[in-house]
C-alpha cells in the first residue's frame, strides 16, 4: 500500500466528490432577472424617452435609446421577421432624430418616433422579463460587436 501525506489525501477525496453547489450557479444563469434588475434597467429607458419627448434630452438620453432599439433588433432577429421589421423602423426613427439633431442642435421625437420608440421600450420590458441575464449578456455583446464593427451604423454616422 502506498502512502500518501494527509494532504494528497484529503485533494483526492474532494477531486471525487461533485460540487454540491453547481445546480444553483446554472440556475442563476438561466433565471429571469430579479424585479429590482428589471426596474434598475428599465427606469432609465423610459426617463431617456420622456426627456426626449419633453425636448431636454441629450446625447446620453439618445444613445441609452439606441442601445435599448439595438438590443430589440438582435434578439428580434432569432424571433421573427414582423419583430424585426418593427424595430428596424424604431431605429430608421433615430437615425432620423440624429439627422435632425445635427442639423438644428436640438433632441426631440418626431411622429414616427412617437409612434415606435414606446412600444420598442415597451418590447424591452418584455425582453427584460421573459430572457435570463445570460441570453441577455450575449445579445449585448453582439450590440457591442456589431457597433465596434460599425455593422448597425448608418453611412452618416461613420
């Protein structure tokens, strides 16, 4: 019989044994967000939108605006075509709230913007209860990379 220090012993034993904890670490993956995640992530959304609307937006307003639009699209994209087209036109609204701010020096939304910005947001919520934070972490990592690669930019903003 080999003899082993109390050490190398005690390493084997915990090497065979599975870690009793591993089942809660891939459930808080896959769960939905908590509602206190969900509200810390929604509330600055929904004030962004109504800062804009009320006309003392700004460039931080507008870019959480574009995320929030830009995230709806990737995920619209593994859901379905009629998602997708909808939050294409929420974005063709920014751009076109972009174009506007360049030329005049102003935020403000505009009747298309009125009409899909809101219920983007509202499809965001959505998103924020029904995905569990790992599907979420990659949608934004693909907003990311998409962005960096200026893939979802249009032609004017390059």
């Amino acid at each position: 019989m080999k003899k082993t220090t109390v050490y190398a012993r005690k390493r084997a034993h915990s090497a065979r044994r599975a870690d009793p904890h591993s089942v809660y670490r891939v459930l808080n993956r896959t769960e939905p967000l908590r509602e206190e995640e969900r509200t810390q992530l929604l509330v600055p959304v929904r004030l962004s939108f109504e800062k804009m609307r009320s006309g003392t937006g700004t460039e931080h307003d507008f870019d959480t605006l574009a995320a929030t639009v830009n995230l709806c699209m990737v995920v619209a994209e593994t859901v379905n075509d009629d998602m997708l087209h909808f939050t294409q036109q929420a974005q063709d609204a920014l751009m076109a709230m972009h174009a506007r701010h360049k030329r005049t020096g102003r935020w403000g939304l505009d009747h298309a913007s009125l009409e899909t910005l809101p219920a983007v947001i509202d499809v965001y919520q959505q998103l924020l209860e029904l995905c569990a934070p790992a599907q979420l972490k990659r949608a934004w990592i693909e907003v990311i990379d998409r962005v960096n690669t200026k893939n979802t930019l249009p032609e004017s903003w390059k």
